[in-house]
C-alpha cells in the first residue's frame, strides 16, 4: 500500500495531460499520474525527471524498484 504522495510538475507521458505525483511505501517509489492513474517505476520515467523531481527524490538514500 502506497501513502498519499507529493504532486510533481512531470507530465504523464501516457496521457500527456496529468501530473505526476510519487508515491512512496517502505522504500519502494511510484509515479502515478493524477489523471489516468497509471503507476510507473522510477527507472520508466528516469530519462524525464526535472530538477523539482529530483530534489523531491534527493530525500531518500536508495529507490527500491521491482
């Protein structure tokens, strides 16, 4: 179970229209868009982050992906 997340300025590269907020849960990080819903692995969305998303994933000391 994912808590609540923090909005990010990414945009979704499936719908191109909602943002991305990541979503955090015992070491493991999502981004999920705020308008299709749909979940992305930190290394899917990798070559898109912008400097506000970096400094947000900055915080933690490792990214768990699966």
């Amino acid at each position: 179970m994912f808590t609540s997340g923090t909005t990010t300025t990414m945009i979704c590269p499936q719908c191109d229209d909602g943002q991305l907020t990541i979503m955090r849960s015992c070491g493991r990080v999502r981004m999920e868009c705020g308008q299709c819903h749909r979940q992305f692995q930190i290394h899917e969305v990798a070559h898109r982050l912008d400097a506000q998303t970096e400094a947000i994933l900055e915080r933690w000391n490792s990214i768990i992906y699966d």
